[in-house]
C-alpha cells in the first residue's frame, strides 16, 4: 500500500521540479544567463558582484544624504530623496549585468540621484553618488563576458 501512494506523490514532486527548473531557465534566459546547470564561473560571479553592488550602493546612498543647511526641501524632493538610494541600488546591479546600457540610465539619472547629495568622506576623499557608479560601471566591464 504505501508503495503504490508513493508513486504518484514522487511523479507530483518530480513535475514540480521541472516546471520549477523550466521557469528558472526562463528568468535566467531573460537575464543572459545560460541556465542554472551550465552557469559560468564568470556569469556567476556577475550575478553575485550585482547583488554586491546593489547593495553596497543601497546602503552608503541611503546612509550618507546630506542636505544643505540653508534649504528646506519640499514634499516633493523629500520623496525624492527617499527613493534615490533605491533606485540607485537597482542601477547599481544592472551596471554589473548590462554596463553600457546601464551607462545611459546612470547619465540620464544623474539630476534624480543629486536631490539626496550623498557624499562620504573616506579620507582626504570626498565620495559622491556618480563615484559610486564609476567602481560599479568599471566592475560590470571587466566581468563582461568576451562573447558580448
């Protein structure tokens, strides 16, 4: 008895696994990557240097905003200013994973990512939001792959 109930709880299991796997190669197809079981040592230290980077650019955004002492921001640029370390993060990542089209979006953002003025001093130097995204930018090129 319990033989013949396992068999069709395997094969429920066993199609569960499969279309997982059919829409993880799908999610991976849409971000250039091969497919979970051939995964590069390249494209996966891309991946994890995007989820780095993403992050790493969330935080200092989010942690080092600095307002001038003389303004006081409306309504509208604190919104701003809130969703600017967020955003960042998300270019941050796809700077890693696309960096030439990702150039584009930080040059286009750039008035968005000024409204918090993140800047932090490591030193005698002063790092700002578009220094962040130079690192981030130059990491995505030298991880890219030699087939793009």
């Amino acid at each position: 008895m319990d033989a013949d109930g396992e068999r069709p709880r395997l094969r429920r299991q066993l199609t569960q696994s499969k279309e997982f796997l059919q829409k993880l190669e799908l999610a991976l197809a849409k971000l250039n990557v091969t497919s979970p079981t051939s995964l590069r040592r390249r494209d996966f230290a891309r991946v994890v240097a995007a989820a780095v980077a993403s992050l790493a650019v969330l935080v200092v955004a989010a942690l080092n905003q600095h307002a001038p002492y003389d303004i006081q921001a409306g309504p509208t640029a604190r919104v701003l200013a809130g969703l600017a370390p967020l955003v960042a993060g998300v270019v941050a990542g796809y700077a890693v994973l696309r960096p030439w089209p990702a150039f584009l979006a930080v040059l286009l953002l750039t008035p968005f990512f000024d409204v918090p003025q993140v800047s932090w001093t490591v030193g005698p130097v002063q790092v700002i939001a578009q220094t962040l995204f130079v690192v981030v930018l130059g990491l995505g090129v030298a991880l890219r792959s030699p087939r793009a």
